[in-house]
C-alpha cells in the first residue's frame, strides 16, 4: 500500500482541480432543460474512466439521463466489487441564498462549495482516485472493480432497477460499495448498515376555475389553500404521529441494543439545535432525536404553493393549491403499500369542494445491512487506516434506494462508507465538501480494495 | 335631460377608445416596479379632467401613490357630490390564464378585457364620462362635483385617510358615490348597502437557518410548512367558524327582515356553482350562500409559498413558509381589535420550534349605509330610468374601507352605484366589463346627478 498512497499524496492538487472540473457541470437531474449538461457530465466521468486506465468503460442510455459503467477485471481469483454512485445534484434554488455560484467552486476555510460536492460528485471522485492510485503504483487492482455511476439518484432511480434486473450477470459481485452518506461527526469515520426509504407524491387541488376575488366569494367558495391546509395538517397528530391508518404496522421496532448503540454516540443536542438555528426540536413523542431521523417514519411537506406570494397584499381566493409530501420509510415497511395507504387516507380526507390530483413521483425501499457481514468488517479495518481510529455503526435518514435494489436483485450486501459531514448542506444552498476527508476517504477507500481482496466473499 | 343622453349617445365610440387608453397603463399599485406606470396613470386621470371641463384638477402627491382631484363648483345652492374612485389595479398573475394580454384591451362578445376593466376603471370613467355629457350638453352641471380618484386602493389606501382627514373643508359634501361594486345579476340594477371590512396579514415562520435535507433531519426538526399547515387549519373548525377567540363578539345578526330580502332575490345556487366550476360549495353552517359572502366574517388563505415548487421531486425540509391571510369583517367588528385578536391566537398556535413574523398589510372597517337616505333613495330612481326597472338592495362581500372613512370623518353617507357582474373576474385572470353596463352606467350616473339636484340633503 506504501505506493499507492504515495501516489494519492503526490496527486492531490490534481485531484482537487478535477473535482472542481466535475461540480462545474451543472447536472441537475430533476429539470429537463439540463439534458445536455447530463450527457456531458456522463461524458466526463466515461473519460475519468478512461483516464486512470479501465479495462472498459462506456455511456449507456436509458429513457431518462445515461448511466456510466466501467470495469477492471484483472484480479483473478479475488472478489468483486461493484462501485456505485451517482453524477446527478439536486436543483440549486433558492439561488439567492448561495453564498458562491452552486457551480462555480469555491474554495473556503478548507471546504469546497458547489451543488454536488458531498452528494455525490465528490464522493464518487474519491472511489475514481483511489482505483486510479492502486493502477499507478501497480498497474494492476487488489480486486476486481464494476463501477456504476448513475445520472437518475435524486429523481428516484427511474431507469436503474430495469438497468440490474436486466444486467444481473455483467454486475455479477460480491458486494458493493456505496459512498453517499455522512460521518456521524467530524474526525468520526463511520458505516451506515441501514438507510431509511421514501415515497414522494405532488398533492393538486383544484377549486374554482378562475382566482376570485376573496371579498366577493370569501365564506361561499371552499379556498383550495385552506383545504391544503387541513388535509396535511391531518397527516400527524398532536404527538408527531403520522395518521394514515395501517402506517406504522410493519414498523421493526428498535432493539434495546440499538437505542444502547445509539445513546453512547457523542450527540450533543445543543450544539445539533445550535447549528440548526433552532430553539426547539420536535418530533414523534416516545423517540429520541437520533431514533426520531434513523428508525422511526416521518410524513413531511417538502413544497407548499398556492395563490398570491409575490410582494404586497392580493386578496384573492386561489384556484388551486400544490404541495409535495413524501414519507421516510423505515424497515419493514413497503413503499407500494405506503403508497396505497396514503392515498386512501387522502382521498378519504379530500372533501367534495375541490378536485384532488396526486401524482406518485420516486420512491424506494428502507434497508439494512449487517454489520457482521465481513465485506463491512473489511471497511471498518480500512477506515481505522485511513482515519486513525475505528469507525461507529450508525443508520442514516436518508434514502439510497438502490441499496435495497442490490439487495433485492443482485443477493450482495452494501458497504457504505460515507465521507460527508452532516452539516454540508446536501439538498440546500451552500452544499459543501469538506478537503480533509475528500482525501482521507481516497486513502479510506484505495485500503478497503486491499483489505477486500484479503477477505473470504 | 334629453341633451344630455343625446351627447352620451353621440361619445359612444369615444368613450370606448378612452376607455381602452385608460386600460392600457399597467397602473399596478402593488409592485414598486410600476411606479412610473402609477404617474403616468395618473397624469391620464388629470388629462380627462382638463379635457371635460372641470374647473380645476391637481395631482395631489402622497407618501405612496398619487391621488388625482378634479371639481366643478359652479351649481350654487344645490348639492355637492364627492365622487370617488381608484385608478390602480391588481396585480396579474398568474399571466398564463390570461386569453388576451392584462393590458391590452381586448374587446369580445360585448366585453371588455383587462385588468381594471371592472374594477375600477371602467367604472371611473363612468362618471368622468357623464360629468362631461353634461357639461358638453349644458356647459353646466345639475350639482356641485369633486372628484377624488385614489392610487392605492388595491393595496390598503395607506395614504387616503390622512388626505381626507388634513382635507375635510375641501372635500366637505353631502354625499359621496362609489361605483366600484357589481349588480347582482345582468341587467338587475343594483344599490349595494353594505361592505365588508379586512385585516390582511403576511406570516412568514422561520424554522432551521437553511433548507435541509428531509431524509437527514426529517423527524426531528419542525418543518415550517408543516407547521402553517397546522396553524392555519386551526384557524376554522370543523363547520367553517373561525377560531380566533372573541372572532364574532361584535358580529352584528342578521335582521329576519334582511334574510327574508336575500332569500327573495334571483339566486340560483347551481348556476352559480356551475360558473365557479365546483362540485360543492362551502362555508359556515347555518348560513346561506348570500349570507356567508354578504354578512359573515371569513378567515381566508390568499397565498402559500414554503419549500420547493418546481417541476420534479426535491427531498428538502424547507428552512421558511409564509402565507398571506385576511379576515374579511362584517359590522360591528373593528379591524384593529380583530387584528389583535388574531395575533394573539396566532402567537399561541405557534410552537417554539419555529420564528414567528407577522406583517400586517392592510385594513379597512365594515359598513352598512341606510337604504332610506335620500341620496341612495335619488340613486335608486337614476338606476330605475338608465336600466328601465328598480334596483335591488343588497350587501357585497368585498371591502371599500374608504366608505368607512367618508362616514367617520366628513359624516356624509355613500351612495354604491356598481355597474359590474358578479363574474367580470375582478382580481383574477381574464377580468372584464360588460360594454352595455358600461353605457347604461353612464346614462344612470348622468340622471342621478340630475336627480340628486332635486334633493334635499
């Protein structure tokens, strides 16, 4: 290994500069007028892959943005490894609150600011770098690589589980490795061994065929706002408990060991509250905060619009009123079946007054991975390299709902390593990265090949 | 009167063409953008004065928009008559509903198209329009005229009260007319006899300092747009009361007398759903249609705005939501005391987990104006010889805070003389006004200010 991190430490100015070219590309996946920029981020990551000397590496189209696979198959005899992330960022609105453009890296107090940084651009660079060290010093990898870099992560993953049910024998592996989520804190390296699933709709109403005038019909005309309202306000009850009837039944509560695990984190509620910015937090009554955003289920309000919002007073009654909802899974809960129990709720709440329209928009299954597995044990002994001391097992809130799909479809377990922090921003202005793990996650990563290529799959 | 309905005749294309001129300035008073608009909008009022012979017209500049002033004091002995009206209008979006541009006026099926077309400035130039028949027929007017054409009207009159209350020896009348309001169905004249009053509010909550992400945070901290949700759904209860404690203390009941007029008058509830396009209307039990519109309090939603509101799927737990409100007030109910009142409920609604600002935006008082005085019993008679049948009596639902003004400061009653249709769209995309309203409008207001001649005030 003395080689092949000498040449991620001779690297890392190049590294940096290529990670910039990366966030430049404004490859927003959610917004169609960014199809080109797509393509051309599927172009730089194929010549990533071309670069640091794959055996194979090609754009492959699917109905919606391409993926981008590559492969090293030389390590004859040692396990294989599938290497996913994705190139695709989130929409950078509200622009007015990034402090620099969302893709004009920046920069600042040793972290870099763009949309993409930390989710994922940033970390799959990480997994380019490390294979790109390993080819350098030896010409050759410790395992056999298969990476899948997809363009379709934050809108759901629409074309992926087609892409693996289709393609189960060239992804044929022994794990996968999976670099999209957060430290627990800074210094703390850290596997995440379950994720939670989501199910995201839009929720239409529509009332009166025209915006009226809220003194003329005000009283007589049911405002399709005020619906909104009641309709999502009736989603929860006073204890932060979600009302779809059915929602929490296929719930698998905590274990006593789990909540043990989770209070002997270095949590500090005060400073978690302080960074927010907030006085108060709340949540579901019974859960502590780390239960509340790992293992229990949420129904949150991601979007709220309707009528007059711009500067000034219109008293108008709207004639329509939006809001996009999705919920946090938790195993054992289904999405399809989530789905279903929502709308029926939904519909049931909807009152004649307004038309309802409910489009389902991307969803995924929550999961988990064991820790015993010993591809996960390779990952804990290679972040103790990398980082100094041994890792903490935590769950992650957030959804990677091909995490499941591996499972589901290809029978491998998921290593997430995840070198974020949880404060970077991801989905929000002023998305960061911070340098110091950009770099100890290259090292992290170039010691998990080796340490895989020791370990019985 | 002969000359007079001649000349009014004979002006008829002219009319039309000033008419259009008038709705051709995107004189929108809301939007600082259209400052410009808003003078030059009113330099036109200015200009019509001139041109008709008033014997003086001013601008009169305020602290916001311009009012324009115009008087004819030539008919000693008899009454004098304060004409008032707005020259500014709603905002227009959403511009993609509309079928021909907001300001360009667009002439179909017998109406005319345009924001202001209804509401005011058809109406406006209705006097403007009959003042100058007389004058052109006679060189003379019936009574003594003072016009007082406001600018911000659309957002509150901020300026108007102080005008009136620093101007009560010039503006000193015996009575004022509004046409400003509609007829309760085509070709039934109408004299509206009360208004409601508003408070309108923006609430803006704050919750974490920056959007973050749903799967990461979702669950333990407040989401803003969850948290309006559930303060605004708990503004009604479950049979459409407001909840604001002390809400209706001052509500005035209806007479039997004055439910047995709204229950006579050609209301048919299907057509009138039909035109709205709902399946269902509604409002507080126990109450008719009419009586919900016309003399109940309402609490409304005019705008909602949290999170993300593209196209597509993003999972972010919104940093902010705000909402615009207004309560729309029925006599005796006082704007600033309902104004506290529902600060109040709000702030105990409100949890701590989010930041609280509340922005009062505008207000104006209920009122009823009595339908014996002889003033509106002079307007009755005009509308019975313009329409060739007696006007009915009824309330609107919409607010003219100044009619509130005009009896607390000058003590003289206002005559509403309203020449438009329930369904003109005023406040709403694809606002309009009937053109033979229009005409017999000025007809109507030509022959009240003959009959009001022969009255004593």
């Amino acid at each position: 290994m003395k080689d092949v991190l000498q040449q991620i430490e001779t690297g890392a100015d190049r590294h940096l500069a290529e990670l910039k070219e990366f966030l430049r590309i404004p490859s927003v996946s959610s917004n169609s007028s960014h199809r080109k920029d797509m393509e051309r981020c599927a172009e730089w990551v194929k010549g990533q892959f071309e670069g640091i000397g794959l055996e194979r590496s090609e754009i492959i189209p699917t109905a919606g943005h391409p993926l981008v696979y590559g492969e090293w198959l030389g390590a004859s005899g040692k396990p294989t490894l599938l290497i996913y992330g994705h190139y695709d960022v989130q929409p950078v609105d509200p622009l007015d609150l990034w402090e620099s453009g969302p893709f004009e890296p920046s920069i600042r107090d040793g972290r870099i600011y763009a949309r993409g940084s930390t989710d994922d651009k940033g970390q799959v660079l990480i997994h380019i770098k490390a294979v790109e060290a390993h080819l350098k010093a030896h010409g050759k990898l410790p395992v056999n690589v298969k990476f899948l870099i997809e363009g379709e992560e934050e809108v759901g993953s629409d074309n992926l589980d087609a892409f693996i049910a289709e393609n189960g024998e060239r992804l044929r592996a022994d794990a996968v490795v999976v670099s999209d989520t957060a430290m627990f804190d800074r210094d703390l390296p850290t596997i995440t061994y379950g994720l939670r699933g989501i199910v995201f709709f839009q929720i239409d109403l529509e009332g009166p065929n025209s915006d009226l005038h809220s003194g003329s019909f005000g009283g007589a005309v049911a405002n399709p706002g005020g619906v909104l309202a009641r309709i999502l306000a009736a989603m929860k009850d006073d204890n932060g408990r979600v009302t779809i009837p059915g929602f929490y039944d296929d719930v698998a509560p905590l274990s006593d060991r789990e909540r043990e695990i989770y209070r002997s984190l270095p949590f500090d509620e005060d400073r978690y509250k302080k960074e927010l910015g907030v006085e108060a937090l709340s949540g579901e009554e019974g859960f502590s905060t780390l239960e509340r955003v790992w293992a229990r289920p949420t129904f949150e309000i991601n979007g709220l619009l309707s009528g007059f919002t711009g500067e000034g007073a219109k008293t108008v009654l709207p004639a329509r009123a939006m809001a996009k909802v999705s919920m946090r899974l938790v195993p054992d809960q289904d999405p399809d079946q989530i789905a279903t129990l929502f709308e029926q709720h939904l519909r049931a709440l909807c009152p004649p007054t307004v038309q309802l329209r409910l489009t389902r928009m991307q969803g995924g299954k929550p999961c988990l991975v064991p820790i015993e597995h010993p591809a996960v044990q390779a990952g804990a002994r290679a972040l103790e390299k990398g980082f100094g001391r041994a890792p903490v097992f935590i769950r992650e809130g957030g959804s990677i709902p091909v995490v499941a799909t591996f499972s589901d479809l290809l029978k491998i377990p998921t290593v997430l390593l995840g070198f974020g922090l949880p404060n970077e921003n991801a989905h929000a202005p002023n998305e960061h990265l911070d340098l110091s793990n950009f770099r100890r996650g290259i090292v992290s990563v170039a010691h998990f090949y080796d340490e895989l290529s020791r370990t019985s799959l």
